[in-house]
C-alpha cells in the first residue's frame, strides 16, 4: 500500500463515522500518518507484524480507543500522549525494542491488558 493510498483510506475513515475498527497489520508501513488522528470513531486499531519505529502524537487524539494493536514492530519508545488514551483497555507491544515505557502510561486507568513480551 502506497502512501497516498493509506491517506485515501484515512481519509474515507474519517467520513464514515461508524468506521470501528482499521487494521493494517503486515503492509509493511514505516510511518503512520498524523491523519490517523482525524478517525476519531475508532475503537480499535491494529498495526501489528510492520516496521513501525515511532507513533505520531495525533494518536493522542482515539479518544474512543480501546484496543492498540502494534506487536511485532520496531517500536523503541512510545510518545507520552499515549496517556491521553483514556478508552484504552488493551495495549499489545510484544516483540518491538522497547526498554521501558513512558511514565505517563501509569495514567492509563482502563488499561486492563498489557503486553510487553520479546522486548528488550
């Protein structure tokens, strides 16, 4: 998947309010688009089994998240807006290079399920 085409399915996302769920696990991203932040009806996104070094900020702004899926990434930190993810009930970051996690994470009280496996 090219990257206008991601842009075009956000896009088409965030005009169809009733979109729950994108998953783009495996497509070999790189980068997720700040735009992911304008798909405000989400409750669950799965990046899972891609390159994925860093999150945009715009994360911050799934209010309606309740599953994180990005296992199997290479994922070293997490931004602190992850805090403002109040939905959040799951949080799968197997297998990446994490060291630690942001201390702002403690602030995630409906975090029910933490995965943190395979890391360093």
């Amino acid at each position: 998947m090219t990257q206008d085409e991601l842009l075009e399915l956000l896009d088409w996302a965030r005009i169809n309010y009733r979109t729950k769920l994108v998953d783009l696990a495996g497509i070999g991203l790189s980068a997720v688009p700040a735009a992911i932040g304008q798909v405000q009806s989400l409750t669950r996104l799965d990046l899972r089994k891609n390159k994925l070094s860093s999150l945009p900020p715009e994360i911050a702004q799934l209010q309606s998240l309740t599953t994180l899926e990005l296992s199997n990434n290479q994922l070293s930190s997490l931004p602190p807006e992850i805090a403002q993810l109040q939905s959040l009930t799951t949080l799968k970051l197997s297998n990446n290079q994490l060291s630690s996690l942001p201390p702002e994470i403690a602030q995630l009280q409906s975090l029910t399920t933490l995965e943190l496996g395979g890391n360093h």
